[in-house]
C-alpha cells in the first residue's frame, strides 16, 4: 500500500476518534475508548473493502456490516459521517432523545440491519445474512465487528460451528482484541493465539494482527476476501481508548464519557473533515428466488383427529409450494415439530441448525434482512433458550415466525423438562410480537399461512398429541380474532380457552348444559392481540368468565384476558398450572394441573 | 483388567441394556436406543471409578454424576437397580403417573442432583458443582455423561471455556458419540477428532476411545482421575441401540420403546440381576465453610438518594460477612450490579463467569446443590439469555438468588437493548420462584438478606439511578407482604406501583391531594408472592386500581395485581411500557412511557 494511503488510513482513523470523542462528550455518556480501539479496523474496511452504496441501503449487493458490539455506536455513526450519510450535526444529537443514533444501533437508521447491544448476537445473526447471501445467489459480504468479552458466550461458538461448518466464506468476522471488559481484563487479555486456537478448531481461517497497523489490516481484510470455503476471522490486538493517554490501555474507562473531550481532540490532533470513498457494489444479478405457487393448505375432516404440530407441518410444506420468500429452520427436532415435511420439500430453503437454538432464531434474524420469510421451529420448551434472541428480534422490528410444539403438561410423560409452560409469558411482552394458539389442525393451518405476512415476531403454539377437528377446512381465522362455540341468552359464565383446553371447555359446557347450566364458550386462538370486542362482551353480557390454559397461572392467556378486561370489572377465575407436574398420561396431566372437562365443571359451581 | 472383570462389566452393561428396554416397554415410551449406547461407558464407571454411598446421598465426600443427556432416564434407573438403591417392581414404573422415575430425571429421587432434559445444561451446571468442590474443600469428582447432539449448543462452550480456564481437574466429562440425534445422523458423526479438537482448543484434556470396549473404558476414566489442572473429556466412540439389530445404529429409532422387547432381552442374552457394588467415598475432612459473623446491614438516611443496585452490592458484602455460606456469581459487569463489592470483600467467594449467562445461571445450580448460597447478578435484560437454565432450576427446586439491575426504561440513554422490560413477565411463571423488586436502598438492603433463606428461584429487580430512601434503617420486608403508603377513608383510586414508579405515584397522590382527590398508594415490592389481602382491600375499599410498572404491560405487575383481584371485579387500570423506547434521559423515558406522575394522574382524573 502506498505511503500517502497509509497516511490517509492514519488520518481518516483519528478522525472517527475524535468523532466517537465528541459525540459521547455532547451526550455525556457512551462509550468511546471501545470505539477508538476499533477505529483503524473500521477506517481500512470503509476505505478499502466494503462494497455499499450508502445512497441506496435496499441494493441488494450492498455488503452487510454488524456491529456485534453495540456499544462502539460513536465508531459506527463516525463512519457514517466520514461516508458524508450523517453530518456532524447530527452526529452530536448522539444518545438524545428524538435521535436516530441511539446509545446502541437500531434499524431505526437505515444503514443498520440489526439492533444489537446484547453481545454474542452479532455474529450468529451475520451467520443468517451469509446464508442468505448463499440462497440468493448474490456475490455480497458479511462483515460482524465483535469485541473480545462477547467471545465467553455460547451463542458465537453456535455461530462459529454453524459458519465453519457450512463454510461461509462470505463470512468475516473482525474482534477488536483490546483486552478490557466493562470491568476489568478479558479471560484471555491479549492472547489473540487462545481466540485462534479456537476458531481454527472449529474450522475457520484464522488471521492475528496488529490491529493499529493499516497496513496488517488491509492485508488480513483481503486474505479474508481471498479465502475460499472457510469464514475468515481476524483477531486484532487493540488498545482501548488509543490516542488518549488519560484512558488508553486503561482500567475504569469503559462506558463513559472522557473527562476532558477538549484536550483529548487534541492529542489526536483536532477536528478533521476527511471523506471516505466506500466503494458501491458491482452490478450484481437480481437476487434469486425460487417460484410461486397456487396455496393449497392441507384440509382436515371435522371429526377426525390431528395434531396441530402436523398441520404445522404440512401447513409449511403447502405455504413453501405457494411462496419461493419462504424458509424454514429447525433445531434438530423436525420429526417432533414436523418442519420435516418442508425439509423433505423444499431441501434447499431449509436449514439444519442442531440443537442451537440461539442461532436457530438469529438465522432467521439474518434471513429475513434480506426478506426471506422465515419459519423456525423447536420445542416450546427450548424456545425460553433464545429468549434473549427473541427479544432483540423485537427490538430490531424483525419479520421471523417462531413454531413452539409440545406446550403444556399435555405432552404428557415426558415431563416437566420438555413442557412448555412459560412460552406464553415469554413471547407477549416481546415488542411487537403476535401469539397464536390454534386447537385444531384447520385453524393451525390457516394461521401458518396467516403469519407469512405479519410483520414482527409472531409466535405459533402447537400441540404433541391429536385433537379433534372442529372447523372446517378453508375458515379464516384473522390475527387479533376469536371464535364463539357456544353461546346463549342465558349464559351466565363464558369460558375463554385455547388450544387443547377449548376441547375441554367444550366437554365441560355440553356436561353444564345436560345440567342446565348454559355457558359459553370462546375459543381465543389470538392471544396478542386479543379480541377485547368479543371478550368484553362475554365479560358485559355473563360477567363471569372462567379462563383455562395449558400453561402456568402467570403471563399467558388468563392474563391476556385479564387486561382486556380489567376496566370493566368482570369477575374472573383463572384455571392454569400451577404445581410442578411430574410424569403421567395426557389426560392424568390435564386433571392432575386442574385444567380438564373436571376442573372446569367445578370452577363453573363454584363460581355461580 | 483381568479377564473376569471385563467379563462381568459386559455382562453388567447387558443388564442395563435389557433394563433399559424392559423399563420403556413397561411405560411405552421412552430413549432405550440413546441408553444403550451408553451402557458400557456407565457400567465401569459404577463398578470401578465412581465414589458414592447410595445410602447416604448427602454424604458430602460423594461423587456427583450428572446425565446431560437426560433423555438417557431408563439408563440411569437401571443404573440405580444395578446399585440396589431402586427395586426391579420400581424400575417398571418408568413414566407412569406417581413414580420417581421419570421420563427425564429430577431430584424427586435423592440421588440426582438437578434436573436434566434440556439438553447441553448438565456440563454447565457440573461445573459449578466442580466450584463448588474447590470452595470447600472435598476431593470429590464431578461426571457428566453427555450426548453428542448436545455438544452444539452454545451453553457446552461456555462451560468448556470455564473449566479449561480454571482447570478443573476434579471434572469429566463422558461424551457417548452415537453418531444418531434425534431426527437424523449428528453434524460429526463419528468423528471424534472434530470434538477433541474443539475441546483441546479451550484446554481440555482429551482421550478417544471405543465406548463399547470396558478396557478401554476403563483406561480413559483412570486416565481422567490421574489427570491435573485440565479437565479431561473422554469422546467415546458407540452405536445407539448397541446389541439389538432392530435399532443398532438405525435411524428413526429414537425416543420410542422398541417393537419386540422380548425379542430385544432375548438377544441382549435375557434378563440378569447383577449387583454392581459402588464404591463408597473414603472418609473426608468436614467441608470447609467460611466464618459467619454479625449482620450489619448498610443504613440509608431517609431523604437521600441511592440506587437499590448500590444497596444491593453493599447488603451483598454485609451478608457475605455475616454468613459463610452466601457466594457471589458476576457476568463481567460487577461494576454496574455493584457485585464488585463483594467481590472486593471476599474474593474467594467470588465467581468472574465472564459474559457467559448461561453458565453463570449454571454455576448457581450446581453451587446450590452443594448447599452454597449464590447470588447472581447481570443486566435484567441479560437474564432473558439464561431463561431456560432459570425455568430448569424451578423444575430442580434449586434455591438460587438472579438478580438484575438497569431495569426498565429508566436506565436512560443506553436504550432498548439495555433496558430489562421482561423481566417480571420471565420470572414470575417460573416453578416456586419468588419475585422481589425495591423501590429505596433499606428496602433492597432488607431484601437482599431476606433471599439468603429463600427455597427455589428468587429474584431481586434493582434500578440504576437513585431513587429517595423513603423508609427507615431496619424496618422489615417479609416476601410476600406490601406498604401501604397513602391511604384515608376518602381515597377513590388506589395506585399499585413498585421500584421507580413508586415514587411517581407518591409525587402523584401528593398533586392529586392538592387537588381535593385521594388516592391510596401501595408499594407492591414483593411481586410473587403477592399480597393478596393487601389488594383485596384496596380493590374492594376503593373498587379502583390503578397499577403502574417500568416494564411492559404483558405479564408483570399489573398482570399479578389482575390475578389477585380477579375474582373481586374492581376497576383496574394498567400503565407500563407499551412501545419501544429510544434514547432519552431517564425523566424523558419515563413520560414518553407513560409512567411518570403525570401519566399516573391523568390516569387518575380519566378513570374517575
């Protein structure tokens, strides 16, 4: 590399410190000695690697950049103001309120796939988007930017088998070595060989340099395009805070702006105004997609019984003959969820990602970047593993379907390891989320095809065991919908279910009714959002309602019926698990928690 | 090993395979394939390396074994026959309704130690026995059989990278390489070199065997005793369903009881009763404990401000000087949950789990099972990562302390990533937890002490800004009770808040006052168990409830107030965090949120 590129290099990297200086001095917080160990590394990457065209983000040969560290924002936004895609005004609205620049990114900025900030999810969500690029047939690249603390989670050595072993040499992941955490030294300060040992036994090619030397970086960041078959990363030894001696390489000055920004600027040697040309990507072909199709969902007879984990399945196989934007991903249960009739399908738009559910979810993160429609699908029970996931997912306004089978106590004797009990509670405070519960295989049918379109984290609940068919094949079943099943004048208690409790609810008010106790029933298979409509005036009209649910008293659907209500001061009873539930049949399982025919006959008498 | 040894460890290992088969074919159900494969490598380490007296679980010179892979439940119960500790009339009770043999094992039986089932958590929490060992002293061995589909999930390299960090010697870990998840042949298959490598790169001392060969067996496990400062992990090379043709090394045999059982006993050479005498623990000193002494917990001057974080990191060190037995537990951001002060206090007690949740969670466990105290603190937000090892300790019944500080919206600038709003939602279904969340530093101080008794999953919810201490030194808290802290005969609303909104609804009810209008205000810091009577009162005195949390509406506080009143039909009012927060400061949060005074009064003025 020419001496005056060198230079330049130099130069544009003291100007995204000073930049990560004064945008955390005009909030008075952030975290700049994070950014400024990491400003070499991102200045030879903008000047000489990446391929993104900054006037057009949607380019689908745009490469993808993600900051797994979320935290190094000011050295993101910095970039961003050398890229000439925010000016520096803006970039001193850094972490104020009505600001895009957040304290960490969101795509609320265009450029920004992902929100991140939870470290170890950077990466395992660049795994997605290089699957992706691997589907659509497109030349581009995945860069992640991770620090060296986020290496102790789980989730990047999920994402790191993942990438090496599907060699995803599109892949290249950069870790700022600067060997201080938030609170003191890293497990393996600057023992860059310890990272590479590592990521070489997994199978990736490993690069360790000095990360403050353009010219190590430029070449590393070219072996990484040059490399064939294998993710590349670079492990590169860093100074945190380089430039400044009041906080470089030192303890206690992480997370907070420096004490005197002014004098700081100036040991860097003051403001600059340096451009950087990014490269735009070549003209690429248009993305690949496989073809559409008519949408023939699977049809069940009323009266027989299925389980809603099949109609899943066959469900998702029909969906992916109808629509070439449709994935699907399983954890290494596909016989249990049923994903595998999509696999068997559609082989090339489904993705094995073994019991890893972290990365189970943030591939379906990554693939949705891209618009991909993803579908993953584990046990409920494990889906509380990638809750975290989930959670960023929302956070990120990610489009992703999430499957959850075996719920409840219903399964039966496998017991309480593998009951999803707390999914409920876990998928509706999700920011944007959707929950649905179907109880019968047409319903779950209609849902699957239902949530190709919702936007945000939607949630589908299915059943191990068959229950009986009780709509008809091809009935709609909006999101934010209910269903009455039985109803009368003379009502005095509704009772709100969903799932295999509404085939309860429906034993229980046939047996009432032989008793001439008439009550209603409302099969609530949206839980977020739910159908406040059709549940206040079940609360008006009997003012009883009882709610039954396979799932624990707290968080699920009793209380989604409870704030729908709460202002109208109905009286509620609650039925739902509360013990520890142990091995036994289905149906011992379902009158042991009290949420059978039984217990709801009982409620009911109890109540009136 | 001579001859007959080896003759009776393959005949011992045969008893355990027709075990295995007979116990699921008794049920129905069940893994005897992924027992199988298992049967050898668990006969030699019961004859000849395990140290347990099965008469007396508690011994605490015993060793711990832990099946990871818990769907391997008939292996373990056969196990148990083998060492008399279960009858053969038990055994057959496999899965049915009422046993303690159950499809996954819990410590409903006295000699396991934590419940297993979800897949890659018994390394993890190993490990923390294996802290646990070092801390007080024992020469005890921990033994992890785990599967190798298990060894993709992300929680098995964390848990690797802390034990080969620590080296911990006194750990093994048993990998049965069948080669056969659940739906299909594993990502490595049999290459054991895959692991090895993987596991050699995080420090481990390794060894590939035959798994079918007790010599060998036998050879790996003396090999692992006499093995210093490096954990040692045998990759055993075996076939799922070892010794029946129908399902050895077949797929699509899992999780299923076979189709001819007899036939199976009859090729597996028919039913044996052999007894394998396990040796017991040579004597060991007592173990060691530090010194308690007095309880002086820290004493805020009301009218101050202090955050409840602050307060927890100064009671922690209180208590940790006044009992010996509390440990505490940091995800490398003890500077933000203000561990770092007990940490600084007493560094031995003190475990650095790096950002790892998950095995921080884990580490918690297995410190629990030998009778440590371990408090636990990240980010709430965090917590979300380790939410299935927290759901699984509720089905263990461990008593473990979480807590998470940056709750809520009211952290401020740093955004939503940071902030915890799902927390409550999370913890509260989890089995026999307590949920527990201070509004002022006595409170928190008191608290903190309370959880040190506490059975099962507590959680304590802190804040990062100060709050004003608005209650005296020494004034107790009890789990499960509340405050009253405005309250007349006049009072037409009662606002139910806690942590931060406590003092908006105070600096409400106090406007309101102003204004000719009542209101009640109760601080509901104990969230589970909730107070019961406490709201009934309200909710029938005054008919109307207005709850008010930083956190999101679903699944929280309001929602445990709905619960508690549900039945009574009052008016009940919900606000907490609805849309997706941004960067503001913490006042600005509060009103974008609405649940700030003013919300809570327009609140007040609208339901009236």
């Amino acid at each position: 590399m020419p001496e005056r590129d060198l230079h330049y290099l130099a130069e544009l990297a003291a100007q995204l410190r000073v930049d990560s200086v004064r945008a955390a001095a005009a909030a008075g917080s952030g975290h700049p000695t994070s950014s400024m160990s990491a400003a070499d590394l991102m200045a030879v990457l903008f000047a000489c690697h990446l391929r993104y065209d900054f006037a057009d983000p949607g380019n689908p040969a745009n490469d993808h950049l993600i900051f797994s560290k979320g935290h190094a924002s000011p050295l993101l936004y910095s970039l961003y103001k050398a890229a000439g895609a925010v000016d520096d005004e803006e970039l001193l609205t850094f972490r104020k309120r009505g600001s895009r620049l957040e304290g960490h990114p969101t795509p609320r900025l265009p450029w920004v796939d992902v929100a991140t900030g939870s470290l170890g999810q950077g990466l395992p969500v660049g795994v997605g988007v290089a699957l992706a690029a691997r589907l659509e047939r497109l030349p581009y690249r995945v860069w992640v930017l991770c620090g060296d603390s986020e290496l102790a989670e789980g989730s990047i050595w999920e994402a790191a088998e993942h990438a090496g072993d599907e060699g995803l040499a599109n892949l290249t992941v950069i870790v700022d070595v600067n060997r201080l955490g938030q609170r003191g030294p890293t497990r393996h300060g600057w023992d860059t060989g310890a990272y590479a040992r590592r990521f070489g036994a997994f199978g990736w090619h490993t690069i360790e340099i000095d990360g403050h030397d353009p010219g190590q970086i430029d070449f590393a960041l070219s072996d990484a395009c040059n490399t064939r078959r294998r993710p590349t990363v670079i492990l590169a030894k860093t100074r945190k805070g380089e430039g400044v001696l009041e906080v470089e390489n030192r303890e206690g000055a992480h997370g907070k702006a420096l004490k005197d920004p002014d004098k700081a600027v100036e040991e860097l040697g003051g403001v600059r105004d340096l451009r950087v040309e990014v490269h735009r990507p070549d003209e690429a072909p248009a993305p690949f997609r496989f073809d559409d199709g008519a949408l023939e969902l699977p049809a069940y007879k009323t009266g027989d019984s299925v389980a809603t984990r099949t109609a899943y399945g066959e469900a998702l196989a029909a969906l992916g003959a109808a629509r070439g934007d449709v994935v699907a991903l399983d954890g290494e249960v596909g016989d249990s969820t049923k994903t595998e009739l999509f696999a068997e399908a559609f082989p090339e738009r489904f993705f094995q990602m073994y019991i890893a559910e972290q990365q189970l979810v943030a591939a379906a993160v990554g693939l949705q970047v891209r618009g991909w429609k993803p579908y993953a699908a584990t046990f409920a029970a494990f889906l509380t593993r990638a809750y975290d996931f989930v959670r960023m997912a929302g956070v990120s306004g990610a489009s992703i379907r999430l499957v959850g089978s075996h719920a409840g106590v219903a399964i039966g004797e496998d017991g309480p390891s593998q009951m999803g009990l707390e999914d409920l509670a876990m998928m509706r405070p999700v920011h944007g989320s959707t929950v649905l519960y179907p109880c019968d295989a047409n319903q779950a049918a209609a849902l699957v095809a239902e949530m190709a379109d919702l936007e945000g984290v939607s949630y589908l609940r299915t059943t191990r065991g068959a229950t009986p068919v009780i709509y008809e094949p091809g009935e709609r079943f909006p999101v934010g919908g209910s269903r009455v099943l039985r109803r009368s004048a003379e009502d005095r208690v509704t009772i709100v279910a969903a799932g295999v409790t509404v085939h309860e609810a429906l034993a229980a008010a046939d047996e009432l009714a032989a008793a001439d106790v008439p009550v209603g029933v409302i099969d609530l298979y949206s839980i977020k959002p739910v159908d406040a409509a059709a549940l206040a005036e079940a609360a008006t009209t009997t003012g009883n309602l009882i709610t039954v649910e396979d799932h624990r008293l707290e968080g699920g659907l009793g209380d989604a019926v409870l704030e729908a209500v709460s202002e109208l001061g109905p009286r509620v009873v609650q039925l739902g698990v509360s013990g520890l539930p142990a091995s036994a049949t289905p149906e011992e399982q379902l009158a042991d928690a009290r949420i059978d025919r039984r217990a709801i006959v009982a409620a009911v008498k109890r109540l009136l």
